[in-house]
C-alpha cells in the first residue's frame, strides 16, 4: 500500500511538472514585430459633449457615435518611426439626442495622412504625430491586443472647460 501510494504521488508529480507550457505564443511588441502593413477592419468613436455647471454639477448635452465601414484604407507602420494612412471609408454619424430625437448620416472618406510614430512597449501605447492638422487618426493609442495578425487599439481623450467633449475611439487593424 505505502509503495502504491509513493507511485501515485510520483505520477501526479511527474503529470504537474510535464502540464508546464514549453512553447510561447505571446509576440512580442516590439518596433521590428510591429513595422509593417495593416488594414483597419473596425473603427467606431463615441463622442460625448458635457456642460459642466459652475457648481460642478455635469449635464450630458449630446452623444455621437461614429461607426466606419466598407472600409479600404492601408496604414504602413515604417521601421524608421514613421507612418502612412491612405484610403476611403464609410463613416456612419449617429448623434443623440437632437430636436428630431436622434440624427443619422452617412460620409465618404478619403485619408491620405503620415507622420511619425513613438511605441512604448512597457506602457503598451502608440503614440501617432501626425504631419498635417487634420488628420483623421493621430494621438495616443493603447494597445489592447498584438499579434501576428492583428492590433486592436483604444484611444481616450477627456476635453476640458465648462462645455467639453470627451472621445473614445476603438480601431481593429489586421496585417496584410
């Protein structure tokens, strides 16, 4: 019985040390793992403007949701630090509330940006400086997932004064 036992407690053992992982699919991030070229696959931003009262007290004014689709749009993140965005999609508006109770429209895109961007792997963020004014995407992302195939990014914007709108945009990008 005491040698049946003694065996039993080897195999457990020997069972928990073998269950051990000895391959890693994790991927690093890293600028060299990160550099190439993408397709943004899902966008939506939800913006909400806030009147703040001079008592502090905040009022939600309105919220606009803005949903991408039919997307065609290539972003190339360059070894070097630098970054293009080229392409056209549809951008859905859904802003409530309004007199009407709620306002939908649909726009055409176009987007032709670069700049230059800045990985922090510890913090898990990309920062894109774009070089023109208006740039559709640009600011500090976090990154919320990498791998292989896909990145998927969040940005949070917190306006400030007595009326401000804050922003969070989604984007789901999928390397070529």
């Amino acid at each position: 019985m005491k040698l049946l036992k003694s065996f039993l407690i080897l195999c457990i053992a020997v069972s928990i040390t073998s269950c051990s992982s000895d391959d890693d699919n994790s991927f690093e991030l890293s600028a060299v793992n990160l550099a190439g070229t993408y397709k943004i696959t899902a966008y939506k931003a939800v913006e909400t403007e806030i009147a703040t009262a001079s008592n502090g007290n905040e009022s939600t004014l309105s919220t606009t949701t803005k949903t991408g689709s039919t997307f065609s749009i290539d972003v190339a993140l360059n070894a070097n630090g630098t970054y293009s965005i080229g392409g056209t999609l549809l951008l859905g508006y859904k802003a409530d509330p309004t007199p009407k109770g709620g306002d939908e429209d649909n726009e055409i895109l176009t987007l032709a940006s670069s700049g230059n961007y800045t990985l922090n792997a510890t913090a898990k963020t990309i920062t894109l400086t774009v070089s023109e004014d208006e740039a559709f995407i640009g600011g500090t992302f976090e990154i919320k997932s990498f791998n292989e195939d896909k990145m998927v990014l969040k940005q949070t914007v917190e306006g400030t004064g007595s009326v401000s709108i804050n922003s969070v945009t989604d984007i789901t990008l999928e390397r070529n």
